[in-house]
C-alpha cells in the first residue's frame, strides 16, 4: 500500500527503511506514481565514503 495516496499497488517502491533499537525494522512503500516525491534512499557504501572523506582519506 503506498504511504502518500493510500493506493494498493502491484509494483511498489521502497521509499524508507525505519530502524528501530529493538527487534526488526520496516520499510516504507510508494506506488510507481508518488515515489519520485520521496528523496532516493543513501546507498550504505556512499556513506562509508562520505566519512572517509571527512577524515581526509582518498574515500577509495
């Protein structure tokens, strides 16, 4: 079910990941039509680099 218009949806889009400090988290799912509201989710791996970089490594 898509969290902005509430429409059921074959083709959903992972627009969130809610973490939580005890037991499992969840995603947050968009129809093809709202997700391009939603900011794209950070990849892990650009985060490691953004830290290296901050740290005045080569971030490769």
């Amino acid at each position: 079910m898509c969290v902005r218009c509430g429409a059921i949806t074959a083709d959903p889009v992972v627009v969130s990941e809610v973490h939580q400090s005890s037991g499992p988290g969840f995603n947050v799912y968009a129809c093809p039509e709202c997700a391009p509201h939603y900011p794209p989710l950070p990849d892990v791996l650009d985060l490691f680099h953004d830290r290296d970089t901050r740290r005045g490594g080569t971030g490769g």
